[in-house]
C-alpha cells in the first residue's frame, strides 16, 4: 500500500438460485483466493448470497433469513482475512425488505448500503419485492449490535485515510444522478458497485462507458461486480463483466460469461493529486455522512498495474493518428490567430534539419494554407556553423523546397568568429560561451530577418527542452511565438512521421523519414568525421525518460520514490536502476534550476493536460528550493 496503491477486485462466482448456504461457500472461495492474491478491497455481485434472479421467492421469510445466517457465517470464516468486501443480500428491516450491500471486515459487518434506485421497467421489476433505501443513516440490528444502514456511509481506513469507500448498487448507477456523485463530493475515492445487469445486444458497451465515464467524472476509482452464471436464465442472461475503473481508464475487465476474480491495483495517490489540481472538485455534504472506521495491514502491494513508458503517447495506432491530427491543428490554428491578430504575412522560421525545427515548419505551412498565404512567405532560413553537418543541411535545405517555403542560408561562422575576438575567447575552448554564442547569434539573425520581412519569429523548441531548461537563454528559448512550446520530444517524432505519412509527397516523406533517424542534436561542437559529435540524450539523457518524469510529475503530482518505482516498472528491460536513478536527479535538479527560462517563454498554444507556460499551468518561482524533492532522490541510491 506504500506510495497510494491499493489491490482492489471484483468477483463473480457461479451462484445457485435460492440457495443461500452454497453461495456463502462460493464468496468465501473466491474471498481467500482474493486474499492469496494481495487484494485489500473485494466486491461481489448483487444479491450475491441468494442469486439475483429470485423472484417471489423474496417475499418468503426462510430465504431472507437463510441469507442473513449465511451472512454471519461467511463473515466468520472470512474474519483472519485483512480484506474489506462488499456482499450483496435482502435485508429485512422494519417490516420491509431492502436489497443492500453487507460491507464485512474482521468478522464483522461495519454497515449496509441499501439501494436507493429501484428499476421497474422492462425486464426489471424489484419495486414488486424491495423498498428503495434511505439516504440519511439509521440503526439496524445485527448480531446484538447496532450497524449503521443508509446510503450515505462512507468507509474510513485508520491507515490509509486516502481510502474512503462508498457504494451504490446496479441502477443507481443509471440514474441521472447517481449516489455516487454525492459520494465522491462527500471524499470518496473509491465506488463500489454490487450489480446485476443482463446482457443485451449493446449493453456490455455502454455499461464499459459508464463505468469509465463515472470514475473520470468523479476522480475516483470504481469497481464493478457483476452477476453472472447461475443466474435464473427463465427470461434473462447474466454475463458476468466486471470492471475496474480509475479517473476514466479502465484497469481491468473480465470477458463476458466468464465467472472469477479480477484484480487491479488503484493509485489513490493520484487520485488524490487530481483532486487537488482541480478547482471545480468541491468536498461537500460530508456532514450528511457516517463514516464507518476500518483497519489495513500496512504492506507493501504486489504491483500488476503497468505503467505505460511514454505517457504522452496513444499505443493504438488509430488512436494516435487521431491525437497526431489534433494536435497539428491545434498548433496550427494557434499560429493562425496570431498572425491574423498582428496583421503579419510573413513567418521566420530557422531551420536546422533536426525534429523540432521540421515539425515547426511544418505547422507554419499548414497555418499559412489555412490563412491562403503562399507558402513563399514562409522565410525558412538555415543558419551553418562549426556543428552543422551535411546531412542535416541537406534535410532543411530540401524539406524547404519540397514545402515550398523560400530558403535562405545566412553562415554565421563568421559573426560568431568575429564575436569571439571581440570578448575574448579562445575559440579553441568549447565551452558553453562556445556553443550559445552560436545559438544567439542565430537568433539575432531570424529577429532581424523578421523586421526586415515585417514578419514574426516562429519558435522551435519543445516541451521536453523547455521542462529541462536545455535551450539556450535568449538564444533558441526566444520567439514571438512557439508552436512546439507544449509537445513533449516523444510526441514530437511522431507528429513528423504522422504529417510524412500523410503528406502524399513522396520525396518530402523521405526527407521527412531521414530527420527522424537523425540523432537529436543542437549541432554546437564540431563534428567528427562529418558525423554529429554532440547528442543530446547522452548529455542530458533520453527523452523517453524525461518525458516518463515529467508527466508523472506535473499530472500526478506524485513524489520522486513513487515516479522511481514506476519508472522502474515501466522501463524494465530497457534501463537499469541506476540509468534511471541518474537521469531521475539530472531531472530534478534541471527542472529547478531552469525555471527562470520558463519564467518568461513566449506564447504557445497548449495542446495537452501537461504544460509548462508560466501564464497556466506551472506558476513556479523560479527560486524554488529542491533540496526536499533532491534529499528524497538520494535515498533511492
């Protein structure tokens, strides 16, 4: 359970219509196998202690109380295991009948959730037996005891305050305003769900969508248990179809018409982080709730859960095309309004062969065809130097032509000389003064091309860059506007192979192609047998895992040991401990020390849930100490 993470399941065993005592065997079955298997939080289908589908057999007084005996029961033989489960029963309470959640922790029942929704159309027709529940809490008998019943108990962990769990039951999911709104505003993070929803044609998807749709809307995590074989098949079919939802993705869901246990593990630490970003999420009403305590065992959770390694990026590869497609009009039509609002025909763009400089332009190009500007008005200006090597001259120069921009090649090795001389440096010392003398002097060179041109310096740089504070201080960090300013490097390869792929020009397409098996360079140091000498991953380190901890960091809000131990996870096979632990310092101590450069970054639009514009969402002081994010990665050594 360290670092906010909880193994959570959903259970449907194979049920016997009526038959209380043989149900009782099958959750306990399924309950210790739940417990072999780490989980902390296990919910089963509704009514699950007699089977859904009883009918007028509700109204007899031998099953009801068959049920709760049974209940009694499977609540002793469960008591050693260290696991919160939710059972689903009728309960006959004040001369009316109830179909509840039992929540059974310790060999106790801490409370019963009643459901409040009661379907009577279709194929349903519960109002015939049951009572819809209350809302507020009253005292219902049990054991000798008192227990709290009502819809609004909210289920407390003494060591794990993040956990808070409430429940609704099938329909009141489908309602308009489902329980589990109020729940979550009251602090829930996790729904539980005891259901008994047939299978239609269509439904299974639908139910997938507002499982998913629900935990998203309401920051949480969700589970689903569903009822499946055994059920009475007179008129319906119960498919099983479990789900396990958290903040909209889905965790884990079972094949229909298949009975067991699924698992997955929730990060309530996010959740929790989500919550705290978002201003519009308000905890409220919590006065109206009981909260029922309950203890966890404190140990370490078995981690399923896989954590994808390039956050920023769709794996499926319609998917990806789709965001690919969306982002390049977001930039574009960011661009768009910025020279429409200034009045200017003309974009500066200095192009270097390399990712970022080609996916800016390609953006330029898409904004000026929106605009029905000529593409001639698009100064593409290539700027060689002591780093520049043939091959990315050769990429800029014909990827240029091939877009139709105008090219002009301005060789600054002479400026930058001249330069040296005047401040005095040894130009055989190659320094940082070495390298970001030529990135300023190249940026000299687009703001005065652009005031001759009355045009506008488009920016190149990247989110990655940009998180890393590897742009030099107004040199490459400066523009009137910076397309690339919110793409991670890992995003931007493939928006360039997206727009090769799609462009239809086969010669672009190989120019194209060609960029993105260029290493990633700012081609300061000169290079070594006509090769590129100086790569930036090896410098300030991959981008995959920069990308991986900056996601993590600035989504999430999750804390230097967690992101490792995900990381570690993520990138298994790939990196070693200490590659990860290494560039997870550089990281860090660059996120802090370079804030100042993002201080002041020119406008860009924002095209994802991560960003680094000072103007939204990361308003940091750029004399922010590190010392207890950096004390924290050195224990990790």
């Amino acid at each position: 359970m360290r670092d906010g993470f909880i193994k959570v399941g959903a259970a449907t065993p194979k049920v016997r219509v009526a038959d209380p005592a043989y149900n009782r065997e099958q959750l306990v079955k399924a309950a210790r196998e739940a417990a072999g298997r780490g989980v902390k939080l296990l919910v089963f289908p509704e009514l699950s202690m007699t089977a859904y589908t009883c009918g007028d057999l509700f109204g007899q007084e031998i099953l009801v109380r068959a049920a709760r005996e049974e209940l009694a029961r499977f609540a002793a033989e469960t008591e050693a295991l260290d696991m919160l489960m939710f059972v689903g029963l009728p309960w006959a309470q004040d001369g009316k009948l109830y179909n509840v959640a039992a929540a059974v922790k310790g060999g106790r029942v801490l409370g019963l959730v009643p459901k409040l929704n009661l379907p009577n159309y279709g194929e349903f027709y519960e109002a015939r037996n049951f009572e819809p529940g209350c809302e507020d809490v009253i005292d219902a008998d049990w054991e000798g005891e008192k227990i709290p019943m009502g819809s609004r108990l909210l289920f407390v962990c003494r060591e794990m305050p993040a956990l808070q769990v409430a429940a609704e039951i099938c329909e009141d999911l489908w309602v308009a305003c489902p329980p589990s709104t109020e729940h979550a505003q009251a602090g829930a993070t996790v729904i539980v769900n005891c259901s008994a929803s047939d299978e239609t044609t269509g439904k299974s998807a639908y139910r997938r969508e507002l499982v998913g749709g629900q935990s998203a809307r309401l920051v949480c995590g969700y589970i689903y248990a569903n009822a499946g074989d055994g059920e009475s098949s007179q008129d319906l079919v119960f498919g099983g179809h479990d789900i396990i939802a958290e903040d909209g993705r889905i965790l884990a869901e079972s094949p229909r018409f298949e009975t067991g246990l699924w698992t997955a593990d929730l990060d309530l630490g996010r959740l929790e982080g989500e919550r705290r970003r978002m201003s519009t999420f308000r905890i409220r009403g919590r006065e109206r709730y009981c909260p029922v305590e309950f203890s966890l065992k404190m140990e370490e959770t078995r981690l399923e859960r896989s954590f994808d390694p390039a956050p920023f990026v769709p794996h499926d590869a319609a998917d990806r095309e789709r965001r690919c497609e969306e982002i390049l009009s977001i930039q574009a039509m960011g661009l768009k309004k910025r020279l429409e609002h200034t009045g200017c025909r003309d974009a500066v763009v200095g192009i270097s062969g390399g990712l970022d400089s080609t996916l800016a332009l390609l953006v330029t190009a898409r904004a000026f065809d929106l605009l029905e500007i000529p593409r001639s008005r698009i100064h593409a200006i290539t700027m060689p130097c002591f780093g520049t090597t043939d091959r990315t001259y050769q990429n800029a120069c014909r990827m240029t032509e091939k877009l139709g921009a105008s090219l002009a090649e301005v060789d600054i090795r002479e400026a930058v000389t001249l330069h040296f001389r005047d401040i005095g440096h040894d130009m055989a010392v190659h320094d940082v003064t070495y390298e970001n003398s030529q990135a300023r002097e190249r940026t000299q060179v687009l703001m005065d091309v652009a005031n001759q041109v009355n045009g506008m310096v488009i920016g190149t740089g990247d989110m990655s860059e940009l998180a890393l504070g590897w742009a030099t201080y107004n040199g490459d960090h400066m523009s009137m506007y910076g397309v690339n300013a919110s793409v991670p490097k890992t995003l931007v390869r493939h928006l360039v192979r997206y727009y090769a792929d799609t462009c239809g020009e086969e010669e672009l397409r190989l120019v194209l192609l060609d960029v993105l098996d260029t290493p990633v360079s700012p081609e300061l140091l000169p290079p070594e047998d006509g090769a590129i000498s100086q790569k930036t991953e090896d410098l300030v380190g991959p981008y995959e895992l920069h990308d991986f901890f900056l996601y993590h960091i600035l989504r999430c809000g999750s804390r230097p040991s967690k992101i490792f131990r995900m990381a570690l996870l993520a990138f298994e096979g790939q990196y070693d401990r200490e590659v990860i632990l290494k560039w997870l310092k550089v990281f860090y101590r660059r996120f802090f020390s370079q804030h100042f450069k993002r201080s002041c970054l020119p406008d860009g639009p924002k095209v994802g849930s991560v960003a680094v514009s000072p103007r939204g969402d990361l308003r940091m002081p750029s004399d922010a100490a590190s010392s207890l994010w950096m004390a924290e990665v050195e224990k990790l050594s």
